[in-house]
C-alpha cells in the first residue's frame, strides 16, 4: 500500500471511530466539569455581591441610636473572614479548602441573620429607607445564592456521577485520569440552629438585679 493510500486509510478510520468515541462519552467528562465550574463561579458572584452590600448595610444601622453594637462587630469580622478565605481552582477539588470556604460563607450568613433580628428592635431603623433597599436587596441576593448553591451540586452531582458510571468511567481512568470529583455544599450545624439573641443588656433592670427576657420582635416592657 502506498503512502496515499495510507493516510487515506487513516483519515477514514479516524473518521469512523471519532463519532464512536463521541458516543462513549470521551468528551462527557471535561464538559461536565466546566459546566460545574460555571455554576461555581454563579456561586462565587453572588457571594461577591452579598459581600459588597454588607458595608452600606452596617453603615445604615451604625447611624442609630442602637444599645446593642456587638452584632455590628460580628457582622464586620465575619465578612473580613470570609472574603479573607482564599478561592482557586483547586478549592473544588479539596475537601478541607471547601469546608473552610463554605463554614467561612455559613458564618457571616449567621452573623447577618443575628443583626436582622436585633434591627427588629428598632422601628426607626426598620423605616429607614437606605435600610429598606438594602434588606430588599440582600433578601435577593440570598435567594440568588440557595438557588446558584442548588443548581452548583446539581452539576456536581452529575460530574462526579461520571467518573464512577460506565462507559465514561474508562475515561477517567485513562484519557481523564487527572480527573478529581468535586466537593458539595451540605448543610452547615451552624445553618441548622436559628440565631439567638440576648437583648438583655437593652432591658431596663429589674427588682432583684435580673432583666426581663424579650423576645425578638416583641415589644419592649412598659416603663
């Protein structure tokens, strides 16, 4: 067989084999890691976007005359933590990166969920309309990160199913042998357990040294 006819010959197996190859699912693998890595990136925006209303959040309610400031100080700590937390590509694929990045994210939205509860005290901060864009816009922003977190472990799920089924599991252990699976957002313990406030020290006190427990959203005892 001459030369020509060689590379023909190659040429038309390449040409039958390469929709075959498609069709084993060669390509499922890297496709489906992008499409994980895009829907962490959603995840990432979003957080972002979280991250940057916090400090016109927290300078709304510093300019009231509010008793209890230590939620303030929590809310600013725990946003320094979280966009402290370093992020690579990497991170997907190590368990103990993500778990610090997702605790790091669970206890900022903590810290924010405590100081929505000590604001319910103050009918002057919850009518202040810089307060009340800002709520609307954070309220948004975490119905935005569920559903980016839920459509993230979806494409998640999906990938690291691939590298365990047939056909395309060959490929992972061949062409794709680099191939990690990626790591899912779970529900945090903290997440679990509803916030708590003490507003004990915004209390007057009362006989005997104590002060009367309020509950959040209640209102203040009579003076």
């Amino acid at each position: 067989m001459n030369p020509l006819s060689s590379r023909a010959a190659a040429l038309a197996v390449v040409v039958v084999l390469a929709p075959a190859a498609a069709g084993c699912g060669i390509n499922s693998i890297p496709t489906k890691e992008e499409a994980a890595k895009a829907r962490w990136a959603d995840v990432q925006s979003q957080y972002q976007r979280r991250s940057d209303l916090i400090p016109n959040l927290v300078a709304t309610v510093q300019g009231a005359a509010i008793a209890e400031r230590t939620t303030l100080t929590q809310v600013i700590e725990a946003r320094a933590r979280a966009t402290g937390v370093t992020v690579t590509p990497e991170t997907l694929t190590d368990p103990a990166a993500f778990q610090r990045y997702q605790a790091a994210q669970g206890q900022l939205s903590q810290a924010l969920s405590r100081l929505m509860l000590v604001v319910e005290r103050y009918p002057e901060v919850r009518s202040n309309q810089n307060f009340i864009a800002l709520q609307s816009q954070l309220e948004g922003t975490e119905n935005r990160i569920s559903v980016a977190r839920r459509d993230y472990n979806e494409a998640v799920r999906d990938y690291n199913t691939s590298l365990r089924t047939f056909p395309t599991v060959i490929w992972a252990k061949t062409i794709h042998g680099g191939s990690e699976p990626m790591q899912l957002f779970t529900a945090t313990e903290a997440a679990q357990t509803a916030p708590t406030v003490n507003f004990d020290a915004l209390n007057p006190a009362q006989p005997g040294g104590g002060a009367a427990p309020v509950t959040p959203g209640a209102a203040p005892p009579a003076r």
